[in-house]
C-alpha cells in the first residue's frame, strides 16, 4: 500500500493519471481531429457516442441518490439540467443529435443505439454499473476526466472545422458550452475528492477510478478504430455508406 | 412486431444468429485455431478469457436466484458446481487456470484481472449486468450459445493441439468436459425457452438475447484482435514478450 498522499500530490497523481491515460492520445481521436477520418468514420465516432452522452444524467442520477449532503446535491443536480436541458431541443443531449442530425444520420436510429457498436454499450453499461456498486468517493472520482476534457475539446472542434467541409460550427454546439461546464463540475469534484480520500486505501481507489473512466473512454475509441479503420463493425452494427468503397481502396 | 413462431421455427431462428453471429466466425477464433496466433497472442486470450470463466458461477447463482421452480433450479445449479468444482484444484475455473498456467502466466496476476483488457472486463460487467436486469426468460435465453460451443470446442482444440507445440492435452483439460456439459445445459435451455417464449415480444426478446451474448463473445475477440494483432493494448494492459520484436517486424 502507498503512503498517504498530501491533497496536493493526489491531485498531481490524477493529472499524471490524465497525462497518460486519457483520450487525448488515442489513435482515433487524433486521426478525427487531424482530418484524416473518413465521413463514416465521423458519423460512426457520433452515432456511437450518443450513447454515452445518453447516459450521463443517469449516471449523475444514480451518483446524486447516494449524496447525503444537501449543498453537495445542489452543486451535482446541475449536470443533469445541463444534459437534459429545461425544454425539447435543449441540453447537452440535444445538442448532440445536433450534430448526428447535420452528418446526416437518422435520428431514430441514434436514439435507439441499434446501429451502435457492442462494444460501446458494454462501456456505457459498465460505467453506469460502476458508479451503483463502487464507493461514492469513486464514482465521484470517476467523473474527473472533466479534468482533462476542455483542452481537448478545443483541439477536436477546431481540428474539425478545419479539415470537414460539412462540419460548421452550429454542428459542434455542444461543446462549445461543455468547457465552462467541465470546469465548473471538475472543481466541485476534485474539491470532494481532496477532502474525503483521507487513507492511502481511499486514495487508491480514487486513482483506479479515474483510470477506469479513461479506460471506458479509450476503449469506445479502439472500438470505432477496430471497426471502422483496421477491421471491420461487429454482426448488425453500422456500416457507413462509403465503407465498401474505403475497404476496396485499401 | 413480428408473428408468432411455432417452437421450431424460434429454435430455427435461435440457430440462424448463431449461425450469423456466434464467435466461430470471428478473424481472432480462426487465427487461434489455425496456428496464426503468436505464442503472446494466445496468452492474451487466455489471460482476457480468464476473466469470462471466472464470471459465469456468478453469472448462474444471479439466474438461479430469480427462479421460482425448485426443478429447474435443481438444474441450473449443476452450473455453478462444474465450473466451480467440489474442491481447491477442480471445476472448470481450476481448469482454465492450468491452461495459464502452462502458458507460463503468473496466477495471481491472471486472477486479478489486472493485466486484462478494459473492454474484456466491460464486457463481463455487462454480462452480469443482463442477466440480473432483463427478463428471466432473456437471463435464460443469453445461456443459449452453448447451442453452439460443441463443435467449436473440437475445432479449437485440434487446432491449438496441431499447431501450438508448447499446448498438450492436459494444458487443454477444460475443454475436455465442456461439449457433454453444454449438450445438457443448452438442452434444459432451450426447453426453458421453447416453453415460456408465447407471445411475439418474448420471442423477440429472447432472440436479442441471444444476440446481445453472441456480441458480449465476438467483443472479447474483438479487443484481442484490436490489441495484438492491429494495434496496441490499452494503457495498462498485458504486454507479451514478443510483442515490440513482432510488431517489428510488421
């Protein structure tokens, strides 16, 4: 068992953990932001991560009916407003199917993660599982990859803007409000977990949550890139339209 | 909706998505059985595998918990003691073990799952995840690859025997007994389902089983083939030996 970690140095433990473990140095999400994906792959990474997008006021749900402190669950019901938004056509989840209605893709289809990989879902579902079964501190823990998202957030949307004429900003309005966001619900976060992993054990298990959470989102890219770039989609997932012409021309 | 099928027809339909689906026809089942596989590569399958044994007497005490007949769990119960044995060293989990244990793989280390792929383990969360949230019916139904397991078994296992010189017939012992269990087990199954799928819904939904279990299956090849054969293992994930001397020579 490690030594008991000031709040300082646990900090810097979950941004090393970030350095290394987060999604920003994927394969996948460099070729995305790099221009380099094909338009299936593009309509494949948003088709896929609706579903991840979906879940997120569940799993913040499931996260607040464990809080016994009132200002806390305050602070914490926010992200569900800000997923679920106040009316049709608001909040986070709105916004996404924004941007898989501008790349064309049928909306009922989204919505239904028919169409989405296997893979994805057991992410989604494992994630979902975790913040039930694990501690609170962990499944509070679990959400700082926000932490580490406002930068890459910035790279991607500019990245794709530049390289798909078919992507404008109006398609990528979802993130243009998540960097506030993901700072506002990061500090509250790491605040919490400052204060209570107060054991080496309890520290522990805030770092192997955090890891956790960018293995669940590392593995949603190796997914898309196993099945839209090296092989190809798992028995009934999507098949982008110019699949069979990229696959021929390779 | 579809209409609804006579008994046969739905074990007809059952056998078709394992036919389509069913992890037999996976690129990382035929590079396995064919001698494809390098000597790391076949670690990494046993090692992530590993993890799905080791699930399955949990995965079969959550079903026989929401049985209601006394014979049946009689039945079901068989599960649980072939895979976890009547003593230290027996049942099918002992089993699997000497196969990583031949393959030179530390014990506490498989066992841990610590070196496994996150998307192995998400796939297991999501496993147990189904069969305590859906329908008993569909918990039932997701068993029903065993349907298929058989003859898979004897392709694999003459395979790995012809082309693999450090896998012997003792490093294989757990598939040894397996086509006998999976005979009875799919048939008791298969009854189970023929008799309680009566209207259309159910027998949809017990065809989604079967579907969700054979992509809980072709996912874990997936990440294998994603891993060590196309990519490179998740951060954190079980490295073989050989891995930079085969990439290198790629």
């Amino acid at each position: 068992m490690p030594d008991l970690l000031t709040s300082e140095e646990l900090e810097a433990k979950l941004r090393e953990v970030g350095a290394e473990r987060y999604h920003h140095r994927h394969p996948f999400q460099i070729r995305l932001q790099s221009g380099q994906c094909s338009r299936g792959e593009v309509e494949a990474w948003a088709l896929n991560r609706y579903l991840y997008q979906a879940c997120i006021p569940r799993k913040d749900a499931a996260i607040l009916s464990r809080m016994d402190d009132v200002a806390l669950r305050r602070e914490w019901r926010q992200r569900i407003v800000d997923h679920d938004g106040d009316h049709d056509g608001d909040g986070g989840i709105a916004r996404w199917l924004k941007l898989t209605d501008d790349l064309g893709l049928d909306r009922e289809a989204v919505m239904s993660g028919r169409l989405a990989l296997p893979a994805t879902k057991f992410a989604v579902t494992a994630y979902l599982t975790f913040v039930r079964e694990q501690s609170l501190l962990a499944a509070v823990a679990s959400s700082l990859t926000e932490l580490f998202s406002p930068s890459v957030i910035q790279v991607r949307t500019a990245g794709m803007l530049a390289h798909y004429d078919y992507v404008t900003p109006a398609t990528l309005a979802y993130f243009t409000r998540r960097p506030i966001q993901a700072k506002r619900d990061s500090d509250c976060a790491l605040a919490f977990v400052k204060a209570h992993a107060r054991t080496p054990e309890q520290q522990q298990d805030v770092v192997a949550a955090l890891e956790f959470k960018c293995a669940m989102l590392w593995s949603m890219l190796d997914a898309l890139e196993h099945a839209y770039v090296y092989a190809k989609p798992a028995p009934g997932a999507f098949e982008p339209a110019d699949l069979g012409e990229r696959l021929a021309a390779a």
